[in-house]
C-alpha cells in the first residue's frame, strides 16, 4: 500500500479548482493511505475562509467544505504535541517555518513522503541532504499514481 502525508495546501485544492487540483485529487483514490497532522484541519479551514472572505468561494460552499473535510479519509495517526519537537529541529535546520515541518515531522515518522503545492517548502527539503526524498511537490502526483 502508497501513503503520503498530505499538508494543507494540498488538501486545498480537494475543494477549490486551481493548478494541480486533479493530482491533489488522484491522492484520494483507494488503496492509498493518506495522513496529516491535526494541524492540516485549521489550515484548510483558515485558507478556505480567506478565499471566502475575498468572495473567491461562498460562505455555503465553505460550510459545506469544512464538513466534507472533517469526514475525509485522512487519518491522523499522533498528537501535533509529539511532533513539534521534532519539528522545532527541522524548522531550525531548514531555515523553515515550523507549521510546514510538522508535516515533515510526521513524514520521517510514518515513513510517507509530504506531498505540497507549496514550492518554497519543497525546495527546501528538496536541497536537504538527508530530507531530500521526504518530499513532493503535487505537480509530480501522477493520475495513476
């Protein structure tokens, strides 16, 4: 079985239309295994909510996507308070937010690479000696996976 830990901006785009929306979507299909940090839950809602603030996505479209979201098949394995020591090491090594390296965090743990949009925290895993195949950027998610 494939597993990925899915941050944020990727679960994004399961309810918004915008690049790399259908490779974001290809990670839903069965026989994967998908997880996240509880984290991923506040980030999703807080992104939708500036879109829906912009009038880029209704308030009912954004009711309705935080309920979708809470039922989503995405299991979330560990509490966030065992991972941010272990995130608080990689922020500082990458020179990196430490929202972003609690994903990473949980990716060295389950053993899954993170999937992102966010290219800014992929190139810098990507650069990491050791980290390097931790990460993906959602562009690279193939349709048959």
């Amino acid at each position: 079985m494939t597993g990925y830990v899915i941050d944020a901006s990727v679960a994004v785009k399961w309810f918004v239309a915008e690049e790399h929306s259908d490779r974001a979507t290809a990670l839903l299909r069965d026989g994967i295994t998908r997880v996240s940090p509880e984290l991923v839950f506040a980030e999703v809602g807080n992104a939708l909510w500036a879109m829906c603030r912009r009038g880029n996505f209704s308030a009912e479209d954004y009711a309705e996507a935080m309920s979708v979201l809470k039922a989503m098949p995405l299991g979330v394995p560990v509490a966030m308070s065992s991972l941010i020591g272990a995130a608080a090491r990689l922020a500082l090594d990458l020179d990196h937010p430490v929202y972003d390296c609690i994903y990473l965090a949980l990716a060295l743990q389950e053993g899954y690479p993170v999937v992102t949009a966010d290219r800014h925290f992929h190139d810098a895993v990507k650069r990491h000696p050791y980290l390097a195949d931790r990460i993906m950027h959602v562009g690279d998610v193939t349709s048959g996976l």
